[in-house]
C-alpha cells in the first residue's frame, strides 16, 4: 500500500459515498424546488396585503423548527395508521422530499417575503404610477426582485441538504434507497467508520459553501 | 380628461395615527401648470400620490371631470390613469438600459419595441441625453437618473403629470431647459402638477397656479395674476 491510497473501507465506499451524494443532491434539490414554488406565491400575496404581521411572525417563528419535531409529526402523519397512510410514502425518497419541502416553505416565504414587500412599495407603486395592470406589476415586482427570490430558494436548499431529523424518521435510512449524506454521517459515526463519514461531511461542508459562495454573488446584483 | 378634484381629502398612513392631509378641496386641470410649494414633510408627495390616483384616500373623493374614480370599476380605473402619470422624487430605476426604462410605460400600453424606441430616442434627444441611450441604467448618476425618469414620463404623452421635486438633482441649463420643456407641454393643452420646496423656483416655472402646503393643510391658493 503506497501512500497516495484510499483507505480501504473508504475505496469500498467510493461509489457509495458518490450515490449518496447525488442523492442527496436529488433529494434536496426537488424540497427546495417544490418549496420554492409553494412559498414565493404565498410570499407575494402576503406581501401584498396589509396587516400581515401576525401571520409573518408566525411564518418566521416556523423557520426555526426543530427537524426531529417536524419528522415525528410527518411520521405521524405517513405510517400506515396516520391520515396518508395510504399514499405508502413512508420510508421513500419522496417522503423526504415532502418533509424538506414542508421545512423549507417558511425559511423561503419569509426570507421573499421581505424582499417582496420592499420591491412592491418601490416598483409596485411605480408600475401602478405607469399605468399597470395588476397583472403588469406582479410581473415587474417578479423581475425586479428575481436574484433575491433566487438567493431565499438557494438558501432553502442548503438548510434541506444539512437536515438530519426529518431524512432519518420518514426516510429510514435505506441503503441505496433513502440514505442521504446527513443520515449516512450519523450511521457511520455509529459503526465506527469515521473515514468515510469525514468525507461526506467535507462533501457537505464543501456543498455548503458552495452555496453560501453562490448566495455572495448573486447578493451583490440584489436591489431593493 | 379635463380636470382631477379633490374633494375633502383626509389621509393617513396605515401604520400611523396622526393624519397627513387634512381636509384638502383642490383641483388639477390640464392647459395648467400648476406648483405644489410646502417644506418637507408637508404632505406634498403624498397628495401628488393622491392627485395621481395611486393612493385611496380615507376620507374625501377625488372626481375625474364627473366620476366619482373610487367608485369605477377596474377597468374604467385603467383608461383614466393611462392618462395621468407621477414622477417618482427618488428616481426608480428598472434593470436594463436607458431605453428599456424609457420604453416601460409604453410596452405596458401594447406598444411595439420598435415603435417604442423610436419614441424613446425622440424624448432622448429633446432632453439631449441621446449618447445614454444604450448605458446600464443602474450605473447613472442622480441627474441622469431623474432625466431618464422624466423623459418616461414624457414618452407617455398624459394628459396630466405629477412631477415630484423635479428638479432636485438636477443643474441650473438642465432646470431651465426642462421648465422650456413643461411649458410646451402645456402649450400642448396637456397640464403639469410639480411639487417643490423652493420658493425661488416659483418665479422660474411661473405656474399658472400655485397651492402652498404646511403640515397636511392648504394655506394658500394663487392664480398666475396673483403670483
């Protein structure tokens, strides 16, 4: 064995590790994507109404939620005696899907919110000032506000790709099925193999910068 | 569209108690110019906003000629205020460049872009600011920003235009040139509704009427004899 070699449990694990990385990529990057198109919708008619602040305090208090809090409700919810026990989502990748979404939702509603609620009073009182329709000035606020709207979704995966509580107790960890990063770190803490366990949580830790770095970038073209 | 009324006008900010405007009866009409004068925080802005039909008031009705506009529907409300545009004091600025911001106002009203950017270069170069034509909006100074918001205005041909605090950013040629520019305006039975804090400016702009403003309630109100 020369030194520039993997360690062996880790050289086995090197496809693994690659699978559940894209995974978890997949996995994550749909929540988001649902959340996404549930939450800025809901954003903007907030936004557009007055009186919102109990319902975005609200909203804001959810984005804090403790993971493990929202995976026993949804394993409430999807083992075969809860109301969608039906749908047998129960230990699926979209299972988890469904709950990063639902994690997810009110970190991007109230981060778009926000942005939402400054582009309408600068551009929605200007379309209406041109003479716009109500459609006109949704699709400017929309235009004026994308790269920020953008940031809340890209922010959103990042809190979905680091979660452990909801992927590990609707998911179940299933090799090769619902074993995502987070939940195969946890399980090989617990057996002892820590090489492989680094890795991933460096792939983690290097996606998560990555997304801050991408957040960065795309703050500097944000205007209010 | 002959004249906008304000009848007994109250109005207040959602989020405060205390009222901006206190019982306000004017009119604006067109062949006008008429100068709104007060010291910030007046209530200026917020009646050019009211006068302009983008804020409801809370009390009081605003008549176009006869109509009662709060009491129109959608899209009656749109016809009308096609025809009335308000210029921003603090210049908006959308993302593109120059002539994708003047053109705005006319795409909204089914303009083709080609159509719409021969326009735009016609008010461009009558505010002779041709050479910004195709520079990023967003990299313009606070001069050039408040031309490129007036020539949007322009563009629009309305039939009444608020103007807030116009000429704030801009230097003494650009200010005369732009009080040449609201005076053929007028000359084209259109009117022109600006606010200012300035009194000197008065003089300048000789408005054919002039309504002075303090703390939300009309103090005075001169015709160009007067004045």
């Amino acid at each position: 064995m020369n030194g520039y070699e993997l360690p062996r449990d880790l050289k086995m694990a090197e496809e693994e590790i690659i699978s559940i990385t894209l995974r978890s990529i997949w996995i994550s990057g749909s929540a988001a994507l649902i959340a996404f198109f549930i939450g800025v919708p809901l954003a903007y008619v907030l936004a557009i109404r007055r009186r919102v602040e109990l319902i975005s305090s609200i909203v804001e208090s959810l984005v804090g939620i403790p993971t493990v809090v929202l995976g026993l409700l949804l394993y409430f919810l999807f083992s075969r005696s809860g109301p969608l026990g039906f749908l047998n989502l129960l230990y699926t990748p979209q299972a988890i899907i469904v709950g990063e979404a639902v994690l997810v939702i009110p970190l991007i509603m109230s981060t778009s919110f926000r942005i939402l609620r400054n582009s309408l009073h600068i551009y929605g009182e200007f379309a209406v000032a041109m003479g716009a329709t109500e459609v006109q000035k949704m699709i400017l606020v929309f235009r004026e506000s994308y790269l920020g709207l953008l940031a809340s979704g890209i922010m959103g995966f990042s809190r979905a790709v680091g979660e452990l509580g909801i992927a590990l107790m609707i998911g179940g960890n299933i090799k090769d099925f619902t074993r995502v990063m987070t939940t195969a770190i946890a399980l090989g803490v617990s057996k002892g193999e820590f090489e492989s366990s680094l890795v991933l949580g460096s792939i983690l830790v290097f996606i998560m910068i990555m997304t801050s770095i991408v957040l960065k970038i795309i703050g500097r073209g944000v205007r209010y | 569209m002959n004249m906008i009324s304000l009848k007994n006008v109250w109005y207040k900010y959602s989020n405060s108690r205390e009222w901006v405007l206190k019982n306000i009866s004017t009119s604006f009409k067109t062949k006008e110019i008429t100068v709104l004068l007060g010291p910030n925080g007046s209530g200026k802005t917020t009646l050019m906003k009211i006068g302009s039909l983008i804020y409801k008031p809370v009390k009081g009705s605003i008549y176009i000629d006869d109509k009662d506009y709060w009491s129109l529907d959608d899209h009656e409300k749109l016809i009308i205020r096609r025809t009335i545009v308000y210029v921003h004091e603090k210049p908006v600025i959308l993302r593109g460049s120059v002539v994708d911001n003047i053109i705005y106002g006319l795409r909204l009203r089914g303009f083709d872009k080609r159509e719409a950017v021969e326009k735009a270069f016609e008010v461009l170069k009558e505010l002779e600011i041709e050479e910004l034509a195709y520079r990023d909006a967003s990299q313009l100074s606070a001069g050039q920003s408040q031309l490129i918001s007036l020539a949007r205005a322009l563009i629009l041909k309305p039939q009444i235009m608020f103007l807030d605090e116009p000429f704030s950013h801009l230097d003494k040629n650009r200010r005369t040139k732009l009080i040449n520019i609201l005076r053929r305006v007028k000359e084209e039975d259109r009117g022109v509704v600006i606010s200012i804090h300035e009194e000197g400016l008065v003089e300048k702009i000789s408005p054919d009427n002039l309504i002075e403003i303090e703390n939300g309630e009309i103090i005075n109100i001169k015709t160009s004899q007067k004045i």
